[in-house]
C-alpha cells in the first residue's frame, strides 16, 4: 500500500485552498478539477473530500453517505462537463502495482474524443 494519509499531500493541499486548481466541480462530498497534465481532451479528476489513501481505504473505511456522495459526484461532473455523449472514461490506480502517484484516493474521469482501446 501507500501507508498512512499523508496531509501534505498534492490534492490535500488543493482541498485546503493552498495550491490552486481549476475546479470544474464541488459539494458536500467531492471536489472535481482539471488534470494539470491531461491526457485527454477533457482529463477531470474527482477527489472526496474525506483523508483516504486510495480506492482500497475509500472502500474500506468511508461512510455509506460518503461512498455514494462521491460516486453520485463523479456522475454529476460527467454529465456536467457534457461528457455523457459520446461517452467516458473512469479509471482509478490504487495502490503501488496500480501506479497511483498521488496518495489521495481520486478518480480520472477521461473524454472529449476517441479514446481508443484501454490498455496499449
Ligand atoms: P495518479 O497516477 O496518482 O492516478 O494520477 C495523479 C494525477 O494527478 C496525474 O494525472 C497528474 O497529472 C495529476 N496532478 C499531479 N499534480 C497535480 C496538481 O498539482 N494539479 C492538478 N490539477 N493535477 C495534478
């Protein structure tokens, strides 16, 4: 795993306002924003606002009401940003083996265009 929450990490640091981000997306639950290195045409990633790790401690150890807060978010941030025709995109690396980079679970939320098959 990537070991305990660390609270200086990248997307902590954007939920407390001290780095900016382009925010596509908040509420009581989530925040949405823009990729700083998008690998898409439209390249969002949606955080909760809870200190979870990865997918395997948001799983784990959030509340019901934040599970499905969140995931109600990202569906919202979809449909908002106008993704849902043609379609989109989710994925989540969780954990070491997963690639996940920064320790604060998020989800890609990847669209704008053909984005070809999901593993090259
Ligand atoms: P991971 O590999 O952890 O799933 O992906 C982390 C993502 O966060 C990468 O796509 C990376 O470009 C993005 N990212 C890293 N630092 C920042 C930042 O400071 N601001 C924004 N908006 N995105 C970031």
């Amino acid at each position: 795993g990537l070991g305990p929450y660390d609270d200086q990490n990248i997307f902590a640091r954007i939920l407390r306002g001290e780095i900016p981000c382009r925010r596509a997306y908040e509420d009581e639950h989530a925040l949405a924003f823009h990729d700083i290195a998008p690998q898409a045409p439209a390249h969002v990633l949606v955080i909760p606002k809870g200190a979870y790790v990865s997918f395997a401690d948001f799983s784990a150890t959030a509340s019901e009401a934040e599970i499905a807060g969140f995931f109600r978010a990202v569906g919202r941030v979809a449909r908002e940003l106008g993704l849902e025709q043609p379609g989109y995109r989710l994925l989540a690396n969780t954990g070491v083996h997963g690639g996940q980079e920064v320790p604060h679970f998020h989800v890609h939320l990847f669209g704008g265009a053909g984005l070809g098959p999901m593993l090259d």
